[in-house]
C-alpha cells in the first residue's frame, strides 16, 4: 500500500534529521526528495531541518509545476526532477555539502576504487561531475551524466548527490560514500594510494548484485 503524502513528508523530514545528526548537512544546506504520484516531494528552500513540519513539505509535479502554499521549494528541484525523469529506478534523492565528499569533490577528479564498499555506489569508481552554477540546467544536466550506472556523484566544487530506491537506501549509500571519502584523504596525506583493479571491482560488483535484496 503508498504512503500518502503526509506520510512521506514526515518520513522525508525523518531521514533530513538524521542527516543532520550525521553531521552531513549543517545549517540550510543540501535538499532531499521523494518521488510521490506522478512528480515528487522535496524540502523547501532556506528552511532548516529542525523546523521542518510535514505540511512545509513542497509538491512539484512531472512538468516541473511547484505546488506549496508556504515555501519555495529548494534552488536544486530542477536537478531531482530531472534525475527523476531519467532513471526510473530511482525514488529518493540526497544532496549533501559533507565536509570529505566535498573536498574530494574539491579535486575535480573521481574517487577511485580505494575499497571494495565504493561498489555500494554502483559502478569502480565514483564520478564527479565538473563544476557548474548551483540551481542551473547546466548542473542538472551533467549530474545526470556523472549518475549513469550509479547511485552516487561527487560535484565539483559543491557537493556529493546520492539516490536509492527508499530513502534509507539513499542515506545509507551517502554515510558510505562520506566514509570512503574520509578514508581517501587520509591515504592521500600518508602516501601513494593502492587502488584496486577494474578486474578486482568486476568481482566485487557481481557479489554486490547477489547481495542487493530482490522482490
């Protein structure tokens, strides 16, 4: 049975608290969506978690109509709509400021295959997607690139951007992905880090996909 949109609304502010207590977000940053019905739910712009109710939640339908009788909703929706409208296995979206993705995302470059767990994300490596004005069609469209294949992007100079198919998915995947970044930095300032083979990943990726829980 769906959830009505009052139910996801709440479970949406759920997962926005929890990351915040995750540290991953801090202040106004970052925004989270949901699909519901024939478009999606997303948190408001310049609205902090903390003061989140279920009704502040803003509607925005498949054609990009925004329907809210209290907020704007987050500068990002064009991104979430378009991830939405490319990759139907997709419905739930996380974008976050956390400090190590975001300094990874700093370096311009992808993550490589550090650890095994950056399968988690769905492909060998994560890829970061070149820097481009906050809120722009031009963002969107080049998230959407760096998402092909995979649950996770770094931005350039931004942020990190996680999906799934719940929420908790997406959250799970965005503790890992900061974790893996973490751990990348570290590397990098004690010496030349050993990355593992496309071979070696291909293994990994193909146990991943027996572990992923089927309907």
């Amino acid at each position: 049975m769906s959830l009505t949109r009052q139910q996801l609304s709440q479970e949406l502010i759920d997962i926005a608290l929890a990351v915040k207590r995750q540290r991953l977000n801090v202040g106004r940053a970052g925004n989270i969506s949901v699909r519901h019905k024939s478009g999606f739910l997303i948190t408001p712009s310049a609205v902090e978690y903390d003061n989140l109710a279920s009704r502040d939640i803003v509607y925005i339908n498949r054609h990009g109509h925004i329907k809210s009788d209290r907020y704007k909703p987050s500068s990002e929706w064009m991104l979430h709509r378009d991830i939405y409208a490319t990759r139907p296995d997709i419905s739930a979206i996380i974008h976050i400021h956390s400090v190590y993705a975001t300094a990874v995302a700093c370096l311009r470059h992808d993550l490589p295959a550090i650890h095994y767990m950056i399968a988690i994300a769905g492909g060998d490596t994560i890829r970061c997607a070149p820097y481009r004005l906050f809120g722009s069609q031009e963002l969107s469209d080049i998230v959407c690139d760096a998402l092909k294949d995979r649950y996770a992007c770094l931005m350039a100079n931004h942020g990190l951007i996680v999906c799934g198919e719940t929420l908790e998915q997406a959250f799970e995947i965005g503790n890992e992905v900061e974790q893996l970044c973490q751990i990348y930095l570290q590397c990098l300032s004690a010496g030349q880090v050993q990355i593992l083979s496309g071979a070696e990943m291909q293994i990994v990726l193909g146990k991943f996909k027996q572990y992923r829980p089927t309907e």
